[in-house]
C-alpha cells in the first residue's frame, strides 16, 4: 500500500511539474493554454493529413517512374513543428531597449503618410545657374615701366591678355607669355598687374601666379621685351589665382567657371574664338572700355608639336587675332573649353589672321610633367595643390630669371 501511494504521490508531483512548467510561461505571455492546444492540435492534424497526402502521391509517383527509394520521398520535409506551443519561451518577456517604444507592425497607411511627409518636407530643388563662357572671361591687364639705355622711366608699357576661370577659387588658365608679368608683378615695383571682368571688362582685382611653364620661361623669357616675339606656342601655359575676397557679393556671381571638355572637334567643324582683343586701346590703357568678342570660326587643322597628338588648333581666318587675345577660350560648339589662344599666324585674307591654340589635352599634360598634378584635379579642387608645388620647386628661380631679362 504504502508504495502505491509513494509511487502515486510521485506522480503527481511530476504531473504538477509538468503542467507548471507548460502552464506559467504561456500566461506570462498572455497565451491563453487551451488556445495553445487547441491550436497545436489542429496544426497537427493538418500535419498529419498534408503527411498521408504525401505520402501516397510520392508512392505513386515512384512505383510509375521506378523501384521505390523511401529518401525520395516529399512527406520528409514535413517533420517539423510548427505549433507555438513547442517553440521555446523565455519565462520571462525580454524587455525593449530604455526610451524605446515597442515595435507595431507598418500598414500601407503608415507608409503613405510618411512618404507623403517627407515629399513635403525635403528642400526644393536648388536650379544651378547655366554656365556661359562669357562668365568665366578675365582680362589680364599690366603696366610696366619702360628701361631705355640701362636706365628706369617714366613712360609705361601695356601689357594686355585675356584668361579663362576654370574653378571657383578664382584659378585661371592663360599663357605663359601673359601670365610671366603678373609673376614679375609680385616681386618687381616696376610691373603692377591687375584682372578685370565682365562685358566691357571692369573691376580691379589681384592675382598671383599658381603655377607657369618652366620650359616656356627657359626657352622664351628673354623675349619679355620684344612685341610679337616669334614661338611654336608648346608648353605655353599658366595658372593664375585672383584673390576674389575683394568681391562684393553681386560682382562673384557674375564670374562662373567654365566648362572644360579634352575631345576635340573635327576639321571643318564650327567652334568659336572668346577674348579681349585690345589693339583698339591705344594709348588710353586701363581706362578704355574693352569689350569681349565671341567670333564663330571652324577648325582649320589639328597638329602635334611634340610628343603628344593632337597639341593645337588652327582656325580658320578671324579678326580676333590681337595683342590681348593671347590666352582667351577657343570653344566646341557647346561653350565648352577646348584650347587657349597662343599665337597668330597671317591668312591669305587682309586683316585677319589664323588662330593658333594649345588643346586641353596639351595644356593637362604639360602641367602633369612639371608638377605631378593634373589639370582635372585642378578643375576639380582648385589650384591650391599646384601653386605649392611652385611655390616651393620653381617660382624663385624663374622670378630671377625674368628680372634679369628685363634689364
């Protein structure tokens, strides 16, 4: 007897057990526990059906088609539990992060609304203002006083040019041959340059040199007081820096750089010449009006001067071919900048001559030579980077140089 009721008595301890342990964690969870059998009981027996239809469409199948293979058969993938009831659960609910609210499901109403709020909530659209070449032209303009027989002056000599802009940071693509004054201009009393802008060019604006062709220095620096000294126009580039911090605000809008472009055009097609030529100023210098010239020309030929294809265009004939041209924008047909002006050579018609101007392609690999920076990384970022690689490597030595040519 007594062990019938120890044996009794360890039954109900085990069943008590058993019922706490499957009873307590589903009401913590607000499971309801006859839901939780009720619903594992008839999950099994759509288990149990889905398991014998399968069964018997598998062996069928297989007795058709061939010996029967057990392993083949579909109804293995069944075995698994579904109902809640058998997965695990936590005795107590794991709590959500501190000042987290509970995560709900998202409705497509949800979804609408913030969609629709953030439609009306994001910034508009800022509409960037179309770049005109005519925007990014800069007159160069310097005034050197004239050494006759070893001895200073008083009488000035001007020396006028034309550039394009070609990042915001007031970074400009001219020539050499212009751009070797202002770099005098920076150590030298005797030459005082200035930049102007606009249609007619206006304005007082400094400038330094960021970066000037040594070879072109080396080669033809000695000519800086010979008008029309004779050159091939290779490797004649410059960079110069305005300092734009003396701008008002209105006059910095009206100066936007320009749009570079290395493919080039093919013979016989349009392209257009840009500049300040300046052989209608005589003897008024600085304070005579200077207006731009946009003169639509087609391409001539295109040559090598060097290693590289493809160095310069030749124009067809213009009248644009003038002392301060040196340095303007030769455009596709799209306004995008494609050479800068260097030299002129006569036509066979009177009073026009053919334009001569370094592509791009030349101007980026020069420059690449000398500084190991290329010209897409200056039209990218700005001429900061070139200009301390002059700075420190070249300017000192070619101030020097063009001093004592001036003499």
């Amino acid at each position: 007897m007594k062990t019938y009721i120890k044996n009794g008595t360890a039954v109900l301890v085990i069943t008590f057990v058993g019922l706490t342990a499957f009873y307590v964690p589903l009401r913590v969870h607000s499971i309801s526990p006859i839901g939780a059998i009720s619903q594992a009981f008839e999950e099994s027996l759509q288990f149990s059906n889905a398991f014998i239809a399968s069964v018997a469409g598998s062996t069928k199948s297989s007795l058709k088609n061939g010996p029967f293979n057990i392993f083949s058969l579909e109804p293995l993938q069944y075995l698994q539990f579904k109902a809640p009831v058998f997965n695990p659960l936590p005795l107590f609910p794991t709590k959500s992060p501190i000042n987290q609210p509970p995560k709900t499901a998202k409705t497509d109403t949800q979804d609408n609304t913030l969609s629709n709020s953030l439609n009306q909530t994001s910034a508009s659209t800022i509409t960037k203002k179309e770049t005109r070449a005519e925007d990014a032209l800069v007159n160069i303009f310097c005034s050197q006083k004239i050494v006759v027989n070893g001895k200073m002056t008083n009488q000035r000599r001007t020396i006028t040019g034309s550039g394009v802009l070609i990042h915001r940071d007031g970074t400009v693509l001219t020539n050499a041959h212009v751009a070797q004054f202002p770099l005098l201009s920076e150590s030298n009393p005797n030459v005082v340059c200035l930049a102007r802008f606009g249609n007619p060019a206006s304005g007082s604006i400094g400038m330094k040199v960021s970066f000037i062709s040594p070879e072109w220095v080396k080669e033809y620096g000695k000519y800086i007081n010979t008008e029309g000294a004779p050159q091939t126009g290779s490797s004649d580039f410059a960079l110069l820096k305005l300092d734009l911090i003396s701008l008002n605000k209105v006059q910095k809008e009206q100066l936007s750089p320009i749009t570079v472009q290395k493919t080039l055009p093919n013979q016989g097609d349009s392209i257009y010449s840009l500049s300040y030529p300046a052989d209608i100023l005589g003897t008024k210098g600085v304070s005579s009006l200077l207006p731009q010239q946009k003169e639509i020309l087609s391409v001539n030929r295109i040559y090598s001067v060097g290693v590289t294809p493809n160095d310069v265009i030749e124009t067809t004939a213009s009248t644009a071919g003038q002392r301060g041209s040196s340095g303007g924008a030769i455009l596709n047909a799209q306004g995008q900048l494609i050479g800068t002006i260097t030299t002129i050579v006569n036509s066979n018609i009177p009073t026009k001559t053919l334009i001569r101007a370094m592509t791009i392609g030349h101007t980026d690999f020069e420059l690449t030579k000398f500084s190991n920076i290329n010209l897409d990384q200056v039209i990218n970022y700005g001429g900061d980077t070139v200009r301390q690689v002059f700075n420190t490597k070249y300017k000192e030595y070619l101030t020097s140089l063009l001093n004592n040519y001036l003499k």
